[in-house]
C-alpha cells in the first residue's frame, strides 16, 4: 500500500539563515510566518536556558495555527557574563554589544523545539566563541554595514563579523542560529 508522501517541515521563523541551513543539509522545508511570542527572557529561567524556552513558546504558537504539520521553530541567545545580549535596538547598542565581545568568549545557546501531532520535542545546543579584541574603528565599520540589527549579540559568524573569531568550540550551526543534527533527531522523535 502506498500513501501520500509527507509533507514537508514548516519552518515557523523570519530567519534567512535557518532556512539555508536547512537547506544545505538537504532537509525539506516550507517557509511559515514566525509566530508572534513575547521574547523576554522568562523569570527565574538562567540565561543559559532562554533560547529553549523560547523555542518552546514559539513552537507551541506556532503550532496552534498548523495543527496538522510538524512545525519547527528554534530561537538563539547570545550570552556573556550570565546577562543575554539581544538583538541591538540602535547602532550605539551594537556598538556596545561588540565592545562588551571583544577579545573574550561567550557562550551562544540555540533553543529547537519541534512539534509534531500535539507533541513537542525540544533541545538545546551551545557553543563558545572567542573573539579576538576589535578596535573602534572595526567595529564602527562592522556596525555601518547594518548586519548587527537582525542577530543575537549583534553579529553574524556567517557574515562580516566571521574575521572578529578566533575559536568556535561547538557546532558552528549553533552559532548561526540552526544545529541541524538536533532538528533530524527531534523530527524522528516518536
């Protein structure tokens, strides 16, 4: 007996990274909108535990409006000093933001939620980034290039800032804001 083949994942976030993550590892995908969820950080919930919470949130909206699809949503935090550095609001916060990064590590924490006949699955995965200490002028050139505005922390590893790193320890998908692997491992989730 054959059925009807599955319909593809729906990917519930506005990111253009992890849609090409998504593609690059072959994965199919249809593009949904992102679901409107409050993204202050939970209180009570350590930093280092937000982007899964919020993955959680997401996905649970998300999947209020596709009941019938298995629905993915992931969310990513930018963490230094125990304090999330968000999406900067301003050139003078993202500015800030990469002052605050230079010649240090952080810790960036993607939260993948993933919700499938009523049942949600979800992880998290986290990586270290050092960055090697940036002058003003680089990160006054970085921050006019306007790629701060849209990412965790004020910066893209995939994009102009890929210079500022010195060492990645994790999954560099983690960093851009997709870890593929868990995306596969959580689909497959009974």
């Amino acid at each position: 007996m054959t059925g009807r083949p599955a319909r593809p994942l729906l990917l519930c976030s506005g990111s253009p990274r992890r849609a090409d993550l998504l593609g690059a590892a072959g994965i199919p995908f249809e593009r949904g909108p992102a679901p409107d969820v409050d993204e202050t950080p939970p209180p009570g919930v350590p930093a280092a535990h937000v982007a899964l919470e919020l993955a959680r949130a997401k996905a649970r909206r998300a999947a209020e409006r596709a009941p019938d699809r298995v629905v993915l949503c992931a969310d990513t935090t930018v963490v230094l000093d125990e304090a999330i550095l968000g999406k900067p609001a301003d050139a003078a916060e993202a500015t800030g933001m990469l002052r605050a990064l230079s010649g240090r590590t952080h810790l960036v924490v993607t939260g993948v939620a993933v919700v499938a006949r009523g049942v949600l699955h979800a992880a998290r995965d986290e990586a270290r980034v050092t960055f090697r200490a940036l002058s003003e002028v680089e990160i006054a050139a970085y921050v006019a290039t306007g790629e701060p505005f849209d990412k965790a922390g004020g910066y893209g590893i995939q994009g102009g800032a890929a210079s500022f790193v010195t060492r990645v320890a994790g999954d560099l998908e983690t960093v851009v804001g997709l870890p593929t692997r868990i995306v596969r491992r959580l689909v497959a989730a009974p």
